[in-house]
C-alpha cells in the first residue's frame, strides 16, 4: 500500500483490517512499537491543527520513530516553493508524509511527486483519517456497522464525503441533512449512491435535520463554517439555523443512540452544549480513536517497508 489521500484508496477488506488493528493497537498500546524504528514522518500542514498533529506526533514516537511539523510559516506551499519540489525533497530525508491541505489537489500533487507515502490528514474534500477512528468509535458502542443508520447534520463537507465513503463501503445506512446550498459535492455523492447500493447500504439526503436522525443510532455534526471559510461565517449561521443538534433532536433517535463531533465544537451553533456534555455523547471517544486510527494507517503503510 502506498498513499491513502480518501477513503476509497482502501479496499473494503482493507478498511475492515485497519479498523481491526485500530481496535488491537487501543487494547493494546504497545503494538507496533518498533514498526517506525529509525524512521521519520514530515507533517506538512498548511492548516493548524490540535488532533491530526498530536495523534501523528505521538503515535509516531510510540512506534519508535520521529515526526517532524512544517506548519504554514515553515513551507508557504505554492508561494515560497512549489508543491513538485516540497515533495522531491522531503522524500530524499523522511519514510512518510502527512500532509493538510486546502485544496485536495495539493495532497493529489505530493502522492504523485513524493517517492514515499503520502497520507491525507485533510483536505477541502476528504478527512479520511476521521472517517477511520469515526467507524472504530461506532464499532465500540454497537459491536457492528453493518445495517446501523447514521443520521449527519450540517455542511456537506470533507467530513461527510469520507464519512459517505466509508458507511458505503462497509454497508452502514447514512441519512444526511444539509440546506439545499451545502450539499455534498455533486461527483462525490453520485459515486456514494453507487457504491452504498452495491454493498447493500443506502445514503439519503434531506432538507429537513428531523427525517435524518428520526430512529437512527448515531447521530453526527461538524462546525458549520471550516478553516478558510469565515468570510462566509455570517452568510452560513443563517442559513443552518434549523441544522443544530440539540436535546428535541435527540430525542427522535434510536434511544441507544450515540452523538459524533469531529471537534472542535461551536456550543450553541451545530451543537448545544448539553448533548456535548450529556452521557450520548462520545466525541471524547472519537477524539481518541484518531491515535489509534492513524496507528494502524501508518502501520499498514509502513510497516512491511525496510
């Protein structure tokens, strides 16, 4: 295996391995130490970040080996330096590359110039990363996917196409929510209906936040306005008022149902501070799973190289 810029680079059977060995590696915090012996990963952010930095950072110091942050100052990716010669050279001095993009395209232009793995730890379309410890959390609470129904509330953003990706793969029904302005990108969600119908999965859209959580068992959100969109923050507040996830919400779904937030979480915007703080909630949960999630990835990726 080589680069994971979405989902999709995974095959179903290997999504299932890496939530398998995500589950093995939280068992048991010592697997894997070693598989990054003498080894060292650049972490190529043009984004800040508090989880996808520090999950990288410390799981590459528990598997024995050295993660190394170039935030935006470091590189100006495509200002200082183009993205073909940022690439070339970090391959002549690191085993693996994370990098975090505003355009998906920069993270598609280091996979095809980099000569060591690249691993997408988010871009403007794709978060596969957290759609991996997003499946491991739910995995935990229900000890299944398959035919549990996810109901996700808010921006049609990268989030919620790997979240598409992976409930489709592995066959988990995703009930989706979005004013009719911020729906999932168009190409995305095509190819999401194709890939849910083949593996028996259903993935539905909504305007209204009530028909996509009504009996579900998880229940999902993210910020309304992400990095590089607080221009449009005033424009966005308005109109995903009636996309909150709140305790009337809450109360349509299943009544074993769990409550998913990426993080960071805007209280009293995608979410009220109660259902953060309320005994559904488990972002704290899924905020750990990212460690194990991205041991496992960098365990797959890097693991049988020498």
């Amino acid at each position: 295996m080589h680069d994971i810029l979405r989902v999709t680079d995974l095959s179903a059977e290997e999504l299932t391995a890496a939530l398998r060995l995500a589950a093995r590696c939280k068992r048991s915090p010592r697997l894997g130490q070693g598989v990054l012996a003498g080894r060292a990963l650049a972490l190529v952010f043009q984004k800040p970040s508090v989880r996808t930095r520090v999950s990288f950072e410390v799981a590459a110091v528990q598997m024995g080996g050295t993660a190394i942050y170039l935030g935006p100052e470091d590189i100006q990716l495509n200002h200082r330096e183009p993205v073909q010669d940022v690439a070339r050279t970090l391959s002549r001095y690191v085993d693996g590359i994370i990098v975090r993009t505003f355009g998906h395209e920069d993270a598609e232009a280091f996979a095809r110039w980099a000569s060591v793995p690249v691993i997408n730890g988010l871009s403007a379309l794709h978060h596969p990363c957290q759609a991996v410890a997003d499946l491991l959390t739910i995995h935990e609470r229900f000890g299944r996917l398959r035919g549990l129904t996810v109901g996700y509330v808010g921006d049609g953003n990268n989030v919620l196409h790997s979240l598409m990706e992976a409930c489709g793969m592995l066959g988990v029904h995703l009930r989706v929510a979005t004013p009719a302005r911020y729906r999932p990108d168009r190409a995305l969600w095509a190819d999401g209906l194709v890939r849910a119908k083949r593996h028996g999965a259903t993935l539905i859209w909504y305007d209204d936040s009530r028909d996509a959580v009504r009996g579900a068992q998880v229940l999902y959100t993210d910020v309304w306005a992400s990095m590089g969109q607080e221009h449009e923050r005033a424009v966005r507040l308005k109109a995903f008022r009636s996309f909150q996830i709140n305790a009337g919400l809450l109360k349509l779904a299943a009544r074993t149902a769990i409550v998913l937030h990426c993080l960071p979480a805007h209280r009293g915007e995608e979410i009220t501070a109660d259902v953060v703080e309320g005994p559904r909630s488990v972002v704290f949960d899924q905020a750990e799973n990212r460690l194990h999630a991205q041991k496992a990835l960098l365990m797959m990726v890097l693991g049988e190289k020498r």
